[in-house]
C-alpha cells in the first residue's frame, strides 16, 4: 500500500512549493508578460526596466534581434524586419487584403503565407516563437527558474486557425500552453478582481492590428461572457496608415522606398500618440532621397480623417449588444483595452454609444498581460484558499460542416460557452452509399464557400442501405481554448472516425518537433556566431575612433609611435574580417594598449586648449 503525505496530528503539513505561471499578451505593436507575486499580478520589465517588449524580429547578418534591439533596423533593412507579424497569423495571401503595406518578401504557400528573410524563409508562427521565447527568457530570469506553464492571450474573434498558430507559436518558444485566453475576458478578470466589479461590462479592445468587443456578466467568482464580436484587420496601424497617406498627399511626393515607407509610419504613429495630448504636433521625415517632409497634424484633422475607421469600430460593438439581447443603456462600464484606446476620438466615440465615460483606471497596455496572468496562476494551483472562481468564456465564430448543395449547417453557433461538445445527426444522399465525406467550417455565412474550410475527413465502412437509412452522428468538441476536435459514428454499425481539427494555417507536429530540434542544436552555434559578430562591432568602434584621432594629432606621436599603432590598426582590420573572435578580441587589446598614451596625450591637449586664454578667477565662476 502506497504511503500517503503523514503528519504528526499536531504539527502542519509542508505548504506545497508556488509555482511559476505567466500570462502573455502577444500583441501586435507591444507584447508583455506578466505573473502573480504575493497575490498581486505585475509586469515583468526587461533588465532595463521596460515593461512593454516591441514585436519585431529583425533576421540580421550576426543573427536574430528581438524587441528594441531590433526595432532601429526597421528603416535601414524593412525586409528583414518583421512587425505586426499578428495580423498575418494563421492567414493565406489571399486573406491579406493590406498586403501592399508589408515591405516583406511573401511568398504564396499552401496554407499560411510565409516570408523570405535573409535567414530563410520564415512562417508567422516562427517569427512570433521568436517574441514568445525572448518573453519567456525574461520571465525566467525575474523568477529565477524555469516556468511551470503559460497563458496566452489571443483576439476574441481570432479563429480556429489564427488560435491554432498561436499555440503553435507558443510552443516552438518552449512554452507549457496552459491555455489560450480572449484578451477582452483576461482585461475583465483583471477588472473583476482589482475592483471588485459586478455587473455587466463590454470590453472595447483597440490593439495594434485587431479589434474586439465583448460583453461580460460579472457576478462574485463568475466571469461569463455573453456575446463577442469584432475585426481582426482593424487596429492601431490603420490609424497610423491614415497620417502616412496624408503626408505624401499633402507633400506631393510620389512612391516612396520600402525604407522611407517604414520611417514614415514610425513618424506616424508618433504624430498619433502626440495628438492624444495634444492640439497639433509636428510631422517631419527626411527621406533616402534626401527630400525632407515638414507638415503639421492637428487634433481636428486627424479626427476627420479616421472618422470612417472609428465608425467601422462600432459595428462589432452593435453586433455584440445584439447577440446579447442588450441595450448601450443595460452596460454598466466599457473597459477600455490596447493603446489604440488613448486617441481622444476613441474615447468621445465610445463616451457618446454608451452615455457615459468609460473605464481607463488600468493601464490599457497592460490590462490583458495582468488579466492571463492571474488565470495561469490559478491553472498551475496557486490559488489561494477561499479564492474560487469559474471563468465562461465563448466561441466567436460557428462552426459547421458542409451539406449537400454546398451549405453550411451549424453545429455549434457562435457565442457558445466553452467547453462544450454538440451532436447532430446525418444520413447518406445516395442507395448503396459506404462512405461520407465530411468538411469541417467555421463561419456565419450559409454556403460553405464564404466561410473557412478547417479540416476534412472521411467516415468509411458505412453499411450499404438505401439513401437516407443510415444515421451518422456527428460531434464536435471545443476546448477551453477555443480549438476543436470532431468525431463522426455510424449508429448501427459503430462504424467511427476522429479528426482533431489542425488548420492548414497551423504547423504540423513534427514541423514543431523539428523547428525545437534545430534550435537546440545550434543554440551553442548562435550564440558563438552573436559573440563574434558583437566583437566585430567593437572592433570597428575601435577602427573608426583610432583612425579620427590620428587624422586630428598624430602630430603628437613619434615615428616608432605611429608604426606600433599602425601595425595594431592593420591587425585588428585583417582579424574583423575573419571568423576567429579569439584572435580579433585579443587585437582590440592589443590597440587599445598601443593607443593608451596617445589617448592620455590627447586629453592633456584638448584641457589645454580648453584653458588657453582663461583667468583662474573666472574659471572659479564657471
């Protein structure tokens, strides 16, 4: 008989170890983590301090750039450096109606579309692991040890197969998916528990690429949502694209290179986040060309302009409030998340839909990373004793199969709690009928072609009978993480088939298990090829500096003097060209230590000419 845990009666039982959780909000501007310390979520800042990690992944000739490290080469090589890579996940070319406005290389694969970088060709997924992994990395060093699992935020309207991507995403950066969470539910659990609020809210989520609204029915331990709706090519960036076309409009200047295109939507987001304090601000580029953009934005125009995208927000909001059977009036707050929110037009927009001001007391950017977290830490079993608290969340889209004809019928329709598993039964078209086809949609259209195909099956060893006589139950299943898994069985015979539904947009297992092989086997390589190319920089620092100083006062060195320096300059530039970072690390030395008097030298004459001229009295003013 196996032992249990035994304590004296008297004494207490060792409390069990906390474990390590984290909520991730992968966004499309900004991603962060988050997690739960003394029964408080935070952010996890980088060892810089800076809470919000930027999405963007530059494939560079040294390697791969993460976040702020990459996002100057943004201008310099926009090919090679990915942003807003969320408003590609899980999506085909065909699905990109704002392809033109991506400087990349893409290339039009079955499935999800993929991009040509100068490390090779790179999938959404990859290029998101990338953010994943640089998240979980900091969090595991803030919490000083590996992570015992992760909740990872998507759009409410993302479908089966952008949700499937993320997944994908997660756990090509080595993360434990405790589960995948709609970012306007963890913005309301966030609210829920550090207000205490009941009541029925909606969550306006503004990010940088998607937009989502929800209704939620907030009572004491219970999160319900009760409908969803929303846009997920709608964002921040569209405002920002809004200012870039005015610019050239109004400075006349014909198509731009990929380069200027880049710095003119970071002018334009800037000029966006200026107007949300203030009445106008400025909007100045100098292009490659050498032709400099000089305009100033107002408030005013800047709200005229975007009139049309802020309308197009709304739309989700009455849809929502409809498939809830609510009034603008029955809301009792309207959370306010993603940094698209701060533009005062938002703000006027939503104050007026729903007659009152909504809720900004939590930090917009960061409400949904504090929201998964305290989710994960629930999931891992850190919740505190007498916390209990049960979180319904809600399919967006409904998902179907195909019948004869090519229509849809629904199965499981949208806004359905989650989990849930609903049947329906079919029967043969034709007499003699052994198998049948089945095509699993997603969607709210009628005929099958205007919704998303997501996996087919096929169910065989059906007994022949006359059309009609046989009855194949169908049921699906989605899990807590929106994802889907379909079964089809034949009554009479037992006859069955399972499909756990992989979008094509999705990865495949071994694709996975392959993408963390290579990383593991050449992390040692990478990691080799990054010190070398940061010893390259240095030396080149060296080189440059060296060379201005001796072109200024290499009159203050001697003939035997200069031929040393000049020897240690010719070695350290024949070595930065080379692989060898041991010898190039010990030339820099080498320089450095020839060139250390010359650099004393120099001091003493740029003091002295500092001094010429100048009266001791005065210097004691100064």
């Amino acid at each position: 008989m196996a032992l249990l845990q035994i304590a004296e009666p008297s004494g207490t039982p060792q409390p069990r170890a906390h474990r390590r959780a984290v909520g991730i909000d992968l966004g499309t501007t900004n991603s962060l983590v988050a997690t739960v310390r003394h029964g408080i979520p935070v952010v996890l800042p980088d060892a810089e301090g800076r809470p919000l990690l930027p999405s963007i992944v530059h494939y560079g000739e040294s390697g791969i750039a993460v976040g702020h490290a990459a996002h100057e080469a943004l201008v310099v090589d926009p090919q090679n450096t990915i942003a807003s890579v969320k408003r590609l996940m899980g999506r085909g070319l065909a699905d990109l109606s704002d392809a033109r406005r991506f400087p990349y290389r893409f290339i039009d694969a079955p499935g999800m579309v993929q991009i040509g970088t100068r490390a090779g060709v790179r999938t959404p997924v990859e290029v998101s692991a990338e953010i994943l992994r640089t998240l979980r990395l900091r969090a595991e060093a803030s919490l000083d040890g590996s992570l015992d699992g992760a909740v990872v935020t998507v759009p409410a309207y993302f479908d089966d197969a952008q949700r499937q991507a993320t997944k994908d995403a997660a756990r090509l950066a080595g993360l434990n998916v405790l589960r995948l969470l709609n970012e306007p539910t963890a913005a309301a659990i966030a609210y829920g528990l550090d207000n205490a609020s009941e009541g029925t809210y909606a969550v306006y989520d503004l990010g940088g690429g998607t937009f989502d609204l929800s209704i939620l029915k907030l009572s004491r331990g219970v999160f319900e949502v009760l409908a969803t709706a929303g846009d997920t090519a709608l964002g921040g960036d569209d405002f920002d694209h809004r200012i870039y076309c005015w610019a050239l409009e109004q400075s006349r200047i014909g198509p731009v290179s990929p380069g200027d295109t880049r710095l003119l939507m970071l002018k334009a987001r800037e000029a966006k986040e200026n107007l949300t304090a203030h009445a106008s601000t400025p909007f100045v580029a100098t292009l490659s060309s050498g032709e400099t953009i000089e305009l100033t934005l107002t408030a005013a125009t800047f709200a005229a302009m975007t009139e049309t995208l802020v309308g197009k927000t709304l739309g989700p909001v009455r849809k929502a409030l409809r498939d809830a059977k609510l009034t603008p009036a029955e809301i009792d707050g309207v959370v306010m998340v993603g940094g698209a929110t701060r533009m005062p037009q938002i703000q006027k927009a939503v104050a007026t839909f729903f007659g009152a001001p909504p809720l900004n007391n939590l930090d917009p950017d960061q409400v949904v990373a504090l929201g998964a977290a305290i989710q994960a830490n629930v999931l891992v079993g850190n919740r505190a004793e007498g916390e209990d608290w049960l979180l319904l969340d809600v399919i967006p889209l409904s998902l179907g199969i195909e019948t004869m004809g090519g229509l849809t019928e629904k199965i499981i329709p949208r806004n359905s709690t989650i989990p849930i598993a609903r049947a329906q039964e079919f029967t043969t078209f034709k007499d003699g009928q052994s198998a049948m086809a089945i095509h699993v949609v997603q969607g709210e259209r009628e005929k099958v072609s205007d919704c998303r195909s997501l996996a087919r099956f096929e169910l065989r060893g059906i007994p022949p009978m006359v059309a009609g006589a046989a009855r194949i139950r169908v049921e699906f299943q989605v899990d807590a993480d929106g994802l889907l898994s379909v079964s089809a069985r034949e009554q009479t015979t037992g006859v069955e088939a399972t499909i756990i539904v992989k979008p094509s947009y999705g990865l495949t297992d071994s694709d996975i298990t392959r993408m963390l092989e290579e990383s593991h086997a050449h992390a040692a390589d990478d990691m080799e090829l990054r010190a070398l190319t940061e010893a390259r920089v240095d030396a080149e620092r060296l080189i440059a500096a060296t060379e201005g100083a001796l072109a200024v006062d290499a009159d203050l060195l001697d003939a035997h003097e200069r031929a040393s320096i000049d020897a240690a300059l010719s070695a350290v530039r024949r070595l930065a060209a080379s692989d060898d970072r041991q010898a190039l690390t010990l030339s820099v030395a080498a320089l450095n230590r020839a060139t250390g008097e010359f650099a004393a030298r120099r001091m003493d004459r740029s003091v002295a000419r500092a001094l010429t001229g100048r009266r001791v009295d005065t210097l004691a003013q100064d």
